[in-house]
C-alpha cells in the first residue's frame, strides 16, 4: 500500500527579490530534474513529431534526436514535441498546422527537425496538448502558443477561434509556479496556492464553467472558456501541485488531499459518483490518506505515483493501459478499476507517464517500462503487441544510458536520458 503522509512534495521553489519595495517571483520549477541529457524518441512521426527529418515517419525503438543543447525536460503533445534545455530555452518539431510549434516553419527550418521559440526570458516549465503549447517564465509568467480544440474543431487560444501562431502572453494576477496541460486545456498553479484554468471545458475540464455553458461559454461567449480564470472550491485550499489528464484534472493541497474535475466515463477521475463529467471540483476520497507525488492520465485512464516510488492505475482497462494484466480485463466483471490498484513487475519509480492508451514508468535506477495499447510502436518494445503488464524498453540507444523522464502523445514518446559514468 502507499505510503500514509499527509505532505505532498512541492512542486517549484520560489526566490524573492527585493526591488524598490516590489517582492519579485523568481521560479526555479522542480517537476523535472536539474540532470540534463538527451532526447530519444520512437512511435509514429508522419507530420514530423519525432524530429528525424522529412524522411522518417516511424521508428520502433527509441532514436536520438539531434538538438543544439542538453536538455532538462521533454514533452509530447498530440502530435508535435516540445524540449526544454538548461539554459531555458525551447525548441519544437512537429505539427505546426495550428501554431503548436510557436515558431515559423519555413524550407530553412521545417517542421520536422527541431527549431527554437524565441522567447525573451528563460523558461522554467513547458507543458503541451493536441494542438498548443505553453511555456513558464521564470518570473512567473505564462506564454502560450498554438489553439485549444473541442469536439467542433479550433476555439481559439486567446482570441476567439484563432490560433495563435507565436507565443502570447496569459494575463494571469498572480505569478505562476507551474502549468499542466490536458489534451485541450492548461491549468495555472499560482505562488499563493491557486489554481487558474483556460481552453476547453466540454467534460468539465475546467472546473469552473457549468456544463450548459460548457461549450459557447454563455453569454460571455467563447472568451468566457479562454482566458485564465479562478476556480473556486466550496473549501478554502492552499494547493501545491496539479496535473492533467487528456480530459481531467488533479490538484494536491498543502495538507495532501486530492480534488478533481473532468471527465470520470470509466472512473479515471477516482470519483464515486455515477456522474461521467465533473464540472466542478469534487474531493477524491479513494486518494485521502495517502502521499501521491504525481498523477498522469490518458484519454480513459489514470497512473499515479505515491511517495514511496509505488505505481497505482485506474480506469479502462482494455488494451492493457492499466497493466493490471490480460485476466483482469477477460473476466469482464466491470470495464474498469475504480480505486488506485498496484501496478507490480517495476522497480521503486521516479515518475510516470500516459499517453491517450499507453503508460510508461521510470524507475529510479533510470530504466523504464511501458504497457498499453501497442498500435502506433508507442511502447518502444520494436512490436505493435499490446502489453497488459509492465515491459522494460530496451535498444542501443539506451546502452550506458539512465532515462530520466518519459511523456508520450498521440502516437508517439519521447524519453529524456543522460550518459552513464564510466567508471
């Protein structure tokens, strides 16, 4: 079982600057490590997503990425790539149809191979959907990039059905300390311990907009859905962490209680209710008692970490996604788990990842596995085999290497890595 603490880790430090009577934020964000390394990447890269050039559109084991500078922490969104180096600075490859990219994509510099954001300050944090991008400043500012999309297609990202092709700022009041970013939506974790969201509210993603405005945003319209606002809980909380999956949201307070909002169809959210959408924030009593240190989540599935390096998964349970095994999801007695149930087969880990039906684990001696639907080479196993139980990716490219973070996007993952030591 996890571990029974009530603290949950925070998730950035913040520094505080006196300048002429003004406390400035600095931010020094921890959701990744200060270990730089390189990029790996494998699964389906047809619009570029894996940065291997206009020529390959696949690669069933993981490949290295060719960039300029080591990097801190990667990303995959739906289908293009974001990599963090550590100096701050951002670079992209993939779909860049909709903006998602933040740059220009010309003959000189293509989608298909990385390219840098210009963005003027460093960066501390990035996170990526389907179709947009967004970047954290170290003074606390968000930046963001490209469109959010609900089931009709572009809503805009700050102005109403319009992409945004370069990287805008948010007009958020207070300083950020750390952004996530569901399929269609990016939620803001501020200095003072609340939380802010914007794009896409079909499924309740938002946990602020009621679902008869869900789409249109009512009478305020569309703006209403895309500018940060506040989400407001029936109890006063101070949270310090947060987290989305492709259509929900997770948010850990100080005293290490979980709320959530979002989508719940195949009880992905932990909710006891029947309800399928949770508009607003509801407390997750199957997470209470328990130190969690991450959650992530798929389109129909969650995995979490606890402060113990124990991996947990719940919701749908075909193709694997949950790695609970192949006789959990034949016997057919529900569809899915309800309740956070022990992923076993993986060493105590570091961090865990989802794509919209796959899930990945690293470990903290830097090795990695992955289980769930094996249709677009996704897993890195070098087979279109679903895994129903944990896997450990293996290839000559993580020879006298450790892997340091996993994420994965619609058809593809990228893996940040560093060199052994030789001895």
């Amino acid at each position: 079982m996890p571990s029974r603490r009530s603290a949950a880790k925070r998730t950035s430090e913040v520094v505080l600057d006196e300048e002429s009577d003004l406390k400035k934020a600095k931010i020094s964000h921890r959701s990744h490590g200060k270990e730089a390394g390189h990029v790996l990447v494998f699964g389906m890269g047809d619009v570029g997503q894996l940065g291997l050039g206009e020529d390959i559109f696949e690669r069933k084991k993981p490949a290295l990425v060719s960039l300029p500078e080591k990097l801190v922490q990667v990303v995959a969104g739906g289908m293009h790539t974001v990599c963090l180096s550590d100096t701050g600075n951002v670079y992209t490859f993939g779909c860049n149809d909709e903006g998602a990219l933040g740059r220009t994509t010309t003959g000189e510099s293509p989608e298909s191979v990385p390219g840098k954001v210009a963005l003027d300050q460093r960066v501390v944090q990035v996170s990526a959907g389907d179709s947009h991008t967004a970047a954290l400043k170290e003074d606390g500012s968000v930046y963001a990039w490209g469109t959010y999309r609900d089931s009709n297609g572009v809503i805009g990202l700050v102005e109403p059905q319009k992409p945004s092709f370069l990287p805008v700022k948010l007009e958020v009041p207070e300083p950020v300390v750390k952004i996530a970013s569901g399929n269609g939506h990016l939620v803001l974790l501020t200095l003072d311990g609340n939380l802010y969201s914007a794009g896409t509210g079909e499924q309740g993603q938002l946990g602020r907009v009621p679902q008869m405005f869900s789409a249109s945003g009512g009478r305020p319209g569309l703006r209403r859905l895309l500018e940060p606002h506040l989400v407001v809980f029936k109890r006063r909380a101070h949270f310090i962490d947060v987290f989305c999956g492709s259509y929900d949201t997770f948010a850990v307070t100080r005293d290490g209680l979980v709320y959530g909002f979002g989508l719940s169809n195949y009880f992905q959210l932990g909710a006891k209710g029947k309800e399928t959408c949770y508009y607003f924030p509801v407390a997750l009593s199957c997470f209470t008692g328990f130190s969690w240190v991450q959650f992530s989540g798929g389109e129909h599935h969650t995995v979490c970490l606890d402060s113990e390096g124990n991996v947990y998964s719940l919701g749908r349970l075909d193709y694997g996604r949950l790695g609970l095994g192949r006789e959990a999801a034949e016997k057919r007695e529900a569809a899915a788990k309800r309740e956070p149930t022990l992923v076993s087969g993986i060493e105590t880990t570091s961090n865990v990842a989802c794509g919209a039906s796959v899930s990945f684990a690293v470990t903290r001696e830097g090795s990695v596995y992955s289980w769930g639907m094996g249709t677009n080479m996704q897993l890195g196993t070098g087979l279109e085999d679903d895994e129903w139980t944990p896997v450990k990716i293996t290839g000559k490219q993580l020879e006298n290497r450790s892997v340091l973070m996993a994420s994965s996007g619609g058809q593809h993952t990228v893996l940040l890595v560093k060199d052994n030591q030789e001895s």
